[in-house]
C-alpha cells in the first residue's frame, strides 16, 4: 500500500486528502472517491470505516481518494452545515479524471458515501455523469427520497443497519423498491448509525461488490 498527502483546491478552497494506491500497481487502477460522515459525529477522512475501505481496497488493487470536506481537519473554509459541500465532490472527482499522477483509471471511478458523505452524493446525482457506480452507506432517508437516483441506469451498492435508528433500515428498502436497477441492498446485524464496529465486514462487502459487479 502507497499512501500520499495531498491538497487540491475546491474552488479557491484548499482541501486536504489522502491517495491510497495498490503497491503493485504500475499504472492506473479502478478508484473510489470516499465521501465521509457529519463532522458532528465525528466525520472526516479518518472515519474508521472510511479508513478500512481505503485500505482493503488497495489490498484489492484499488486506488482511493479520501478527504476532508471543507472546513474540517486542516481543510479551508467553513462547513456551513455542508452547505456546498457538493464542490468539493466535484473537485475530488476533477483530480481524480485529470491528473495522471493520481493512478486512477478515469472511466473506472466509483463515488463511496457514508451518512453525510452519502446525502451529498445524493443530492447532486446529475453532476457525477462521469462515475461508474455509487456506494451509498447509511444514507439520509430524506435526500434519497428526493434523489435522481431513482432514474439512473447505473451500479448502486445501498448498506444499512439493522439497529439503525437515523437513517432506518427498513426505509432504505423501502425507497429501493422504487429505483431503477441494478441496486443491491446489504443489511449489517446489530448495528446503529455509527458502523465503525463492522467496519472490516462492511469493507469488504464493499470491495466485494466492485469486484464482482462493477469492475468484473
């Protein structure tokens, strides 16, 4: 595993991140961008749960993306409640497809959302043309009510928990029922809203579905 700090801008916003890549890996390699919890619950890039998908996946040999969504951990501005915290996806995203150095494959990116993380990718569907799939953990029940997500054609991961009592288990499901396919749905045995106890299960359903359904 390679690990490497760095910072990029979100408009004239300086972010901090982390790139993790395959140590194996001699050229571009399938990549996820990992978008993390609220910052009241203790969110940022170095959410346990974020950390464990970052890791298994470069065991896996995929590259990663994480980091701090403005105003949190060393990253400018302020978080407003995530008020635009849509543009720091997007500049995640443009790093991710333009600079070569970054050892991702630009058509094999993969959006990863956990509670916050997850109702920001939500919200802004139409500005991820360029994604290939979405992994949304714990996600808000009112921003995936009101998502574009319904109507897009491409690979959706959904996890839940069963004790879940913040973004309900049985209410993921329930809108699922209504969003176009594929979507897969996993639900983790007694957890809450907080899956960083699980999260070596979790991380591995995760790079197990890339795997198998959408770097097959």
């Amino acid at each position: 595993m390679h690990q490497l700090s760095i910072d990029f801008y979100s408009k004239k916003l300086s972010l901090i991140g982390l790139i993790t890549s395959p140590m194996e890996s001699l050229g571009s390699s399938p990549g996820m961008i990992l978008c993390h919890p609220h910052p009241a619950l203790g969110g940022s890039m170095h959410n346990g749960l974020i950390t464990a998908i970052s890791k298994l996946g470069s065991e896996s040999g995929i590259a990663s993306l994480r980091f701090n969504f403005r105003g949190i951990g060393g990253s400018e501005g302020d978080f407003e409640n995530g008020k635009d915290s849509n543009e720091d996806v997007k500049a995640a995203l443009n790093l991710t497809r333009s600079w070569k150095g970054s050892g991702f494959d630009k058509n094999n990116i993969v959006l990863v959302g956990y509670s916050f993380g997850a109702g920001v990718i939500l919200e802004n569907i139409k500005n991820f043309k360029h994604v290939r799939s979405f992994i949304l953990i714990a996600p808000p029940i009112s921003s995936l009510k009101n998502s574009r997500i319904h109507k897009d054609k491409r690979p959706k991961l959904f996890i839940g928990g069963q004790n879940d009592t913040i973004s309900p288990s049985v209410e993921i499901q329930r809108e699922l029922d209504k969003i176009r396919q594929p979507v897969k749905f996993s639900e983790i045995p007694n957890v809450g809203h907080s899956m960083e106890p699980e999260g070596k299960l979790i991380a591995e359903q995760v790079i197990q579905y890339l795997v198998d359904s959408v770097y097959k």
